[in-house]
C-alpha cells in the first residue's frame, strides 16, 4: 500500500531553516506529483508546493523566494527547503502524492510534522 513518511519539522527562530523530506513506498515514485500542504489553526489547509514527475514546480505566493520544493526519484523523497521563516509559516506540514490509477488520480498523505516558527 501507498506509504508517505515525513520528517524534518520542528521549532526554530523567525528567519530561520527547516528542510522537511517524504519518503514515498508502495507505488511507482518517478512518475506522480507529488507536494506539500500546510494547514494552520483555524485555517484551511493550503498547497504550499508541488512537483511534477516532468519537474515542472508550482509555489503559493507567500512561500516564494523562501521554499523549495525538489525531488530525488532514486529515493522516492520529496523535500521542502524552508528558508527565511515566518511566525506565519508555524503549521502542520503535509505530504501529499497525487497516484495515477488508470482512469485517473488517487491522493494520498502523510501523517503531517509540526512546523512551529517563533518569533
């Protein structure tokens, strides 16, 4: 079965960096999208990043120039760079692997690490 397991969260200092990494299992890692999601208190969960199995990157507006997003296809892994943190960024991060099943897609997720920025 589809596994994501992520890593890397933790607590740091506004303006400071975290790279969080999701390790894909249980389906054909190279050629699906995968991204990071975020959802704070009280808020609604939000795309942070994502890529494409062809390396095409889309970022929300208030992470670029901060985030990156990449991948290594020979270790199933996606990672987030998070530089220049904001108390704002302090969220639940989320792995998420968009999975071709033939006619279509299926999404899956991770268990979420907890992202906290102080200020």
């Amino acid at each position: 079965q589809v596994q994501l397991v992520e890593s890397g969260g933790g607590l740091v200092q506004s303006g400071g960096s975290l790279r969080l990494s999701c390790a894909g299992s249980g389906f054909i890692f190279s050629i699906n999208t995968m991204g990071w999601y975020r959802q704070a208190p009280g808020k609604e969960r939000e795309l942070v990043a994502r890529i494409t199995a062809g390396g095409d990157i889309y970022y929300v507006d208030s992470v670029k120039g901060r985030f990156t997003i990449s991948r290594d296809d020979a270790k199933s892994t996606v990672y987030l760079q998070m530089n220049s943190l904001k108390p704002e960024d302090t969220a639940v991060y989320s792995c998420n692997a968009r999975v071709w099943k033939g006619m279509g897609t299926d999404d899956y997720w991770g268990q979420g690490t907890q992202v906290t920025v102080s200020s």
